[in-house]
C-alpha cells in the first residue's frame, strides 16, 4: 500500500508529465507495443519521434499523438540502413531543438529456421536487426547522451525471453536478443557512472502476442495486436531492475526501484 500511495504522489507531483518536455525515439513504433509505447510517452509529456519501416503506419501513429495534444513526428526508414540511422538521430535533435533523452529500441521481426536449415541470409538479417541496429542508433546518438547536465536520460532495449532461454527455431534471433542484453549492460557501465544515463534491457515480451512486420521476406510471423497487453506492468531487466507493478514509461523516467 506505501508503495502505490508513493507511485500516486509522484504522478500528482507531475502535473505535466514524468517525461514532459524529454526526447523520445522509439523505434519500431508504427504499430504494437512500439505504437503503444510512443502513447504512453507522448502522454507523459514527451516529444516522440515515431520511427518505423512502414511510412504511412508511422504517421498515423505521430498523427494520432498530436490530435490528442500531444507531440510527435514521424521519421520513417530502415533500421538496417546506416545512413537512416543517421538521419533519425539528426530529425530527432531538430525536434528537440538539440535535445535527445530516451532511445527506444523496439523495431525487429522474426525470421524463424531450425539451425541446421537456417541460411545465411536468415541469420545475418536476424542478427543485423536486434543488436548492429541498436548499437549503431545509440552511437549516432552518444553526443546527446555523453552530457554533463544532470538531465533525465535512459536506454531502453527490447529484448525476449528467447535471449535468455533460447527457443527452437530461434537460433539467429536468441544469439540477437542475448546480444542486445550483453550491449545494454555495457551502456550502463560506460555511460551511467559518468553522465547519469540509465540502460535497461526491457522487456522480456515471451509471453506477449506481436505484430512483427518484416520488410519483403517471408517470414514466420505471430501477428495479433496487442494493445491490451502493453499497459500490463513488465519487468526490465539490465542496468537496473524494475518491479512488475511499473510501467515502461515509468523506467524511461527513472522512477524504477534500483536493486543491483
């Protein structure tokens, strides 16, 4: 009970919002938890870039945002291009009149093959996807978060229970996914100590039904949506560790109970 009086408090605290005026790219965000993700910050008082592959799902969702007195833009493009990357992070700076304080890496799919079938291609994509992509996002993104100034700032990298248990079938994605954890983990030492910037590996979504969308391939998907599923509390596990009873925005606002 003193816990969730305090978590009421601290939102009656923050009138405008626990990320108001905060920078957010979310990747991944045209749809499913990425969508949902990009409400929840935008509800939070968050400028959100919506950043997805699909162009027109990306608007929709920076569209939605505004029309309910929010503020996002959409910025649309390939994960699996370095020159996007780039050009994500710079429109991001724009919005945020050179400002950025939360990435969210959510963007990926699944391409599914047992290993001894699996190709090359299945692997490399896979791969390329859920840990290069990342890490090249939050390098383009460094100058913005190597920053002195005591200001709000997180990383928060999807991963799957796949990357802690493996999975069948999932040989390319785990390798990923356990990956992005091991890069999570190495952001927190480098940059938390030092600038304040907190890196969590959130969110182990095993359990939860995805659209994973994948750019002309043909892919194993699960599809569903699953904006029901996404206001759940879920845990985040990395730099730090956050109770069940939190919300994902809550970690990006640095409200999380620290256990480590």
């Amino acid at each position: 009970m003193s816990d969730r009086v305090a978590q009421l408090t601290a939102h009656l605290n923050y009138p405008k919002g626990l990320l108001a005026g905060q920078v957010a790219i979310i990747t991944g965000s045209g749809q499913g938890i990425g969508a949902e993700a990009a409400r929840l910050f935008a509800n939070e008082g968050a400028k959100v870039i919506v950043s997805d592959i699909d162009a027109g799902k990306a608007k929709a969702v920076a569209e939605s945002i505004t029309k309910s007195g929010g503020q996002a833009i959409s910025v649309p493009g390939d994960m699996l291009d370095a020159a996007y990357i780039d050009t994500l992070v710079k429109e991001a700076a724009a919005f945020g009149e050179g400002t950025i304080h939360h990435i969210v890496n959510n963007a990926g799919y699944t391409w599914d093959g047992v290993i001894h079938k699996m190709t090359d291609k299945q692997w490399d994509t896979i791969i390329a996807l859920h840990s290069t992509a990342p890490f090249r996002l939050v390098r383009a993104a460094a100058p913005y978060f190597r920053v002195k100034d005591g200001a709000n700032r997180s990383i928060i990298n999807i991963s799957s229970t796949s990357g802690v248990h493996g999975n069948a079938g999932q040989a390319n994605y785990a390798m990923a996914k356990a990956g992005v954890t091991g890069l999570t983990k190495t952001i927190a030492k480098e940059w938390g100590p030092a600038f304040g910037v907190r890196a969590n590996t959130a969110v182990h979504v095993g359990g939860a039904e995805a659209e994973l969308a994948g750019a002309g391939l043909e892919l194993d998907v699960r599809a569903v949506g699953l904006d029901e599923l996404v206001g759940d509390r879920l845990r985040a596990v990395g730099g730090a560790v956050v109770d069940d009873d939190e919300l994902p925005v809550e970690v990006a606002a640095g409200r999380g109970r620290q256990k480590c």
